[in-house]
C-alpha cells in the first residue's frame, strides 16, 4: 500500500525544490524552437498515454520513440524552461511509467500465456528506459560540463563526445536545474532497479540522488520504500521523516509517514478505529525495544490513547542503560532513534528551523504537552545511558571507539539548537547528566 501511494506521487506531485527551480527559470523558451517541439510533444503525449501495447502496436513504438527524441531535446537545449514546463515527469510519465504499470497489472493475470507475454515485454522495457536513463545522465553531464563524482565518462573509450557549441547558442541552466535533472535521471534508475528486484541496485542509485540534491525529499522517500520492501520498520520511518524535515520536502511522504505510524500504532484506516492496547508490562529487550518505541511515535503522532504512552515509556527509558551497554542497540539504530525523536518535537511544536529556540507552552494543547514531556524523557534516558560507560570503561583513546559517541554528539547539538528540551521533566529528574557530560567533554579534551 505504502508503495503505491508513493510510486503514484513520485509520477504526479511536485517538489518544492521543482517548483523554486521554475520560479527561478524563465517564463519563455529561450529558444523559438523550443515552442514548437513542445507543441509536438504534447499531441504525440497525448496520443501515447491512450495507448498500452507498446510493442505489439507498431504506430505506438513509433509515437513513442519520436516522443524520446523530442522531449530529450528540450531537455538538453533549453533545461530551464524545460523544466518549468514539466518535461521530465512528461517523459517519465508518458515515455515509460503509463506502459510499465500496464505490463504490471498483467503479468498478474492468472492466464499462463498473457502472464508469460506480458512479463516478456515489462523486463524489455525496464531494459530499455534504464539505458535511456543512464545515457541522458551522461548527455546531461557532457553538454553542461557537470562534474559527478559516481559516474564514470565514457569519452576516453570513445562511447561519447562531447560537441562544442558556439558559446551565443549554448543556454548555460541554473546549477540548481542541472542537480535537479540529475537527480531525477538517478531517482527512475533506481525505481526501475526496484522494478526489476534488484534492490541493493536500488538503493546505489536513490543514494547517489541524495548527494546531487541534498536538500531533496524524494531521494528519500524512495529509500523508505525501498526498506519497507526489506521489512525495517525502523529505517522505513526514519528515511520518510527525512525526506519531510527537508529544505524542500516531498509532499507525499508525510502521507506515507502517517499511514505506516498508524499501522504501527494499530490504528485502522477509519477515524478513530484502533486495536484495543494492552498495558504492557514485561521488560522490554533487545527484540522488543524498536517495535515498542515505533508504536509509542504512531501513537503519539496520531493523538490517540496518548496516556496509554506514559507506561510504555517509561519501560523504554529504563531499558536503554542496559541495552546500550550491551550493544544490543547499532550505532545505526541510536541516530535513527534520536532524529525520529527530533522531529516528533518539531513536529508537536509545529515550530520552523529558524525558530527552534523558543515556544510557548501555553499554546499547546494538554496532549500537546505531554507528547513533548514523552519524546524529552526518551532523548534524556538516551543521553543517560550513552554516558553511563564514559564514567568506568571508556577512558583516554578507547572513546575515540565509543559506538554510541556519534549518537551523543547529535544530541547535544540538538540540545543546543532546541534548549526548550531540557526544561522537561525527564531531564529535570536525570541530574547525572551534566557531570557527565562534562567528563565525557573533559575526556575528549585531551585526546
């Protein structure tokens, strides 16, 4: 459920950073002919999505292949207005997307000999606009000098070149459009790689999106979906919580985030339907710790049986001194922990990156406060714990090897962006903290 929803906005939503790199771009084409194979474009667009059998209907392939050619065009002519005019998800959408769901839905089919057919064309096609995909990339980065670290040239071994133009006709884009069509190109390869059951591919390909737009939510988005097909609930949350705690967000993983808290939770799809809890009472151990912790974030996101976290929780907070202990906990695990904790605060608070420093309280509702008393207590119990080892076994270089000390060091600055926290009673009641910080700070000093 959750990967249709986000495969579907993948193809039709908009990201903030798409829409600032239209604003930013030009309103006309910069070239008159661009006008032209627009025009074209969308009458062979409109024409292709009507129809489905890409390779059986020889004036399909030709519309859709004619389309490719168009379409590429605008892109590496005049990027700014193409990207203004939507032309990458017209090519994604039109080109491949409309035929891959096609050949999806009927390779499904109980028919033998239509299943047979149609997983046939699907694998020729996942085939075809993967290598339509890489070499746009490498197009792209040819004709904008664009250096990419991950990709290799192809041009020593004569594959491609790149044509010099004379300077009055080459449109130099904007850098924020040529990291935006890259990360697009990089976004669909590893969609298609997913397609094709080839995750860890995948992942290669959103990871390498993420470091061309950094401040991009859909990258991470697609990698939620890509740990919720390897069933790690934990990394599925924290990947949709960064792909919403962006510069510029990706509208439909905040839908997707709430959906799969409220599974978590065992809230239904009705409002207000829920499974009846059960007060937990059993110590919480190494197996049990990320599905309690998750459970108690949907409850507390959705605002349902917000009480019923107070006990929860508290059997979290006093169970980390002895999992951190024991390393039952990654390095991994903690900085997911804390950053899923980090923005169920901001997310309470509904509060903007540039004001993190101060709140009112008294505009909070009761569960509002609450929820943030709950999310403080864990951060503490956390810190506490990871603190605990500095005093007795971590000494001098040893802490240079602390599998907890990268969890520490974001937390603190956390606390220093958000002081708010600390005023919670959870950090009011942990008095050891601050001698231990000091210590674990002294420490580090004379290293």
């Amino acid at each position: 459920m959750i990967d249709k929803t986000a495969g579907s906005a993948t193809t039709s939503s908009v990201t903030k950073m798409d829409e600032k790199t239209r604003e930013d771009g030009p309103k006309f084409p910069a070239r008159i002919e661009t006008l032209q194979l627009m025009k074209r474009a969308e009458e062979l667009a409109k024409f292709v999505e009507n129809r489905k059998n890409l390779y059986e209907d020889p004036e399909t392939w030709s519309s859709q292949q004619e389309l490719l050619k168009l379409l590429k065009k605008i892109l590496l002519t005049d990027l700014d207005y193409a990207l203004e005019k939507k032309v990458e998800q017209m090519l994604w959408n039109s080109c491949f997307k409309t035929f891959i769901n096609h050949l999806q839905t009927k390779s499904r089919e109980k028919d033998a000999k239509i299943k047979a057919g149609a997983q046939m064309a699907l694998s020729a096609i996942l085939e075809n606009s993967s290598g339509f995909y890489i070499l746009l990339l490498e197009e792209i980065r040819l004709r904008f000098d664009l250096t990419v670290p991950f990709l290799q040239s192809g041009s020593p071994y004569g594959i491609m070149h790149n044509q010099k133009e004379k300077e009055e006709e080459k449109i130099i884009p904007s850098k924020a459009s040529t990291n935006y069509i890259c990360q697009h190109c990089l976004v669909h390869l590893g969609d298609i790689a997913r397609y094709r059951n080839n995750l860890q591919q995948a992942q290669v390909f959103y990871r390498h999106a993420t470091t061309m737009a950094p401040s991009s939510g859909q990258p991470y988005n697609q990698l939620a979906i890509l740990e919720a097909s390897n069933g790690n609930k934990l990394s599925t949350v924290y990947f949709y919580v960064r792909a919403i705690s962006l510069a510029y967000p990706f509208p439909a993983a905040f839908t997707n985030l709430s959906k799969l808290l409220g599974k978590l939770a065992g809230i239904g799809d009705t409002p207000g339907e829920s499974r009846e809890l059960k007060e937990r009472t059993a110590k919480v151990t190494q197996h049990t710790f990320v599905p309690l912790f998750l459970r108690i974030q949907g409850l507390l996101h959705h605002g349902t049986n917000v009480g019923h976290c107070v006990a929860s929780t508290k059997l979290l907070c006093e169970a980390m001194t002895s999992l951190l202990a024991t390393q039952a906990l990654t390095t991994w695990q903690l900085l997911q922990i804390l950053a899923i904790n980090m923005w169920m605060w901001q997310h309470t608070t509904n509060i903007t990156s540039g004001d993190t420093a101060a709140f009112d309280t008294d505009m909070l509702s009761k569960e509002e406060r609450l929820c943030l008393a709950l999310v403080g207590d864990m951060q503490a119990a956390l810190l506490s714990a990871i603190l605990l080892p500095v005093y007795t076994v971590m000494k001098g270089s040893a802490l240079l090897d602390y599998y907890a000390l990268p969890a520490a060091r974001i937390l603190i600055e956390w606390i220093s962006l958000v002081p708010a926290v600390i005023e919670q009673p959870g950090w009011q009641s942990r008095q050891l903290i601050w001698p231990g910080l000091v210590n674990l700070l002294n420490e580090i000093e004379q290293l």
